[in-house]
C-alpha cells in the first residue's frame, strides 16, 4: 500500500509537470505530532517525536502563484518508562508507540521574491494520510520479565488508518536551499470506538534542496 500511494502522487506530479514548469524538491524534516483521546470526560495525550523524508513537484501556474505536490515517509516514537511502589512490591516497565505514514501534501504557493536570491513563499493545502503500521509494545523488566506487543490496525481494532490534514506555513528559499515551517491540524476522527474521539496536530519544520 505505501509504494501504491507513493508512485500514483509522483506519477500525477510528473503527469502535470510535462504542462508546466516545475522544479523538484527533497527535503528532511521534524515532525512532532499530538495525539489527543477523549474518552468520556478524560483527555489524554501523547506527544510522538516525528521525523520523515519527502519529494515534491512545485508547478509553476503563471505569477506568484505555484502548485506543489509531492509524498512523504513519515515515523512517529513516543517511550515512556513506568515504575510502581506499593509498600513493599514494585515493579518497573517501558511503553513504545510506533507509527509508520506515508503522507501526499498538495499546496498552493504565493512566491514573493525578497531579491535576486531570497524568496518568501506562504502555502496551504490539504494532506492525505494512510498509517502503513502503528504498535505499542510493554516491556516489563521487573519483577518479572515479559513483553506484549499490540498491533494498532489488526482486524479487531477501531483504529483507521486513514487522515486529512489541514496544514499552512512559511517557507524561505536562498538560492537551491529553503528551510520551511508549517501547522497541521487532523480533520477525522482516528478512533471509531464508541464514546472516544482521538484527533492529532503538530508541526513541521524542515530543510530541502531544489534541483
């Protein structure tokens, strides 16, 4: 499923990109991610450390004014370790959440040129999302030792792995080399058991190259 969605939004960039000048964009960035559960009356959240490696087509469309298009890998991590002391018994463990996306931005551009080097350009647009994999794996090392791994999106779980994000930001261009910074914020419900709402928002922050 992740080579499926990335090749048809690298095939439909390159299919708009023979119509139009475009210019091709690698970059690395940050991407921290709240996930946020209400359940009943109790909200709990969960800060994931984020990073992801992406591609994209920006396609000139006449002016100041430009498409850019591209696919993104994307891994979130989130570890906390629990230890428990009732009077004389104890017991310590480790928690880890994974999540592996592939995520396709689609973002309009106004290009305003500082000078000859430097340009300015704000963006927004929608993301489309699709979780590949998600876990949360326990850890307990004392009393005892034993692990248990639990599969976000097997076929008993409420989890979906589908998302659509609205996103807007900034990015500033020297030359080749632009550094970019950007909001998100996830339109659907990603748990559908009853009574429980989880939505999540973050930041992007990266740097890129333009070939």
């Amino acid at each position: 499923m992740k080579k499926l969605i990335t090749i048809v939004a690298l095939f439909c960039a390159l299919f708009a990109a023979e119509k139009a000048q475009a210019q091709l964009n690698i970059s690395l960035g940050y991407a921290p991610e709240r996930s946020l559960s209400n359940i009943g009356s109790v909200d709990t959240a969960f800060w994931f450390t984020g990073f992801y490696a992406g591609i994209n087509y920006e396609i000139g469309l006449g002016g100041p004014l430009s498409l850019a298009i591209g696919a993104q890998y994307r891994f979130n991590i989130w570890n906390h370790s629990e230890h428990h002391n009732q009077g004389s018994f104890f017991s310590h463990s480790t928690v880890r959440m994974r999540q592996n996306l592939v995520d396709i931005p689609v973002m309009m551009r106004y290009n305003i040129p500082l000078n000859s080097n430097l340009t300015l350009s704000p963006f927004v647009g929608p993301m489309f999302s699709i979780a590949v994999a998600g876990s949360t794996t326990k850890t307990v090392t004392f009393p005892y030792n034993t692990t248990t791994v639990e599969n976000w999106y097997d076929k008993y779980s409420t989890k979906s792995r589908f998302n659509l994000y609205a996103m807007a930001g900034m990015e500033l261009s020297y030359n080749r080399f632009n550094i970019s910074a950007s909001y998100r914020l996830g339109m659907l419900d990603l748990d559908k058991a009853d009574a429980i709402t989880t939505k999540v928002s973050g930041l992007f922050v990266s740097i890129g190259h333009r070939f």
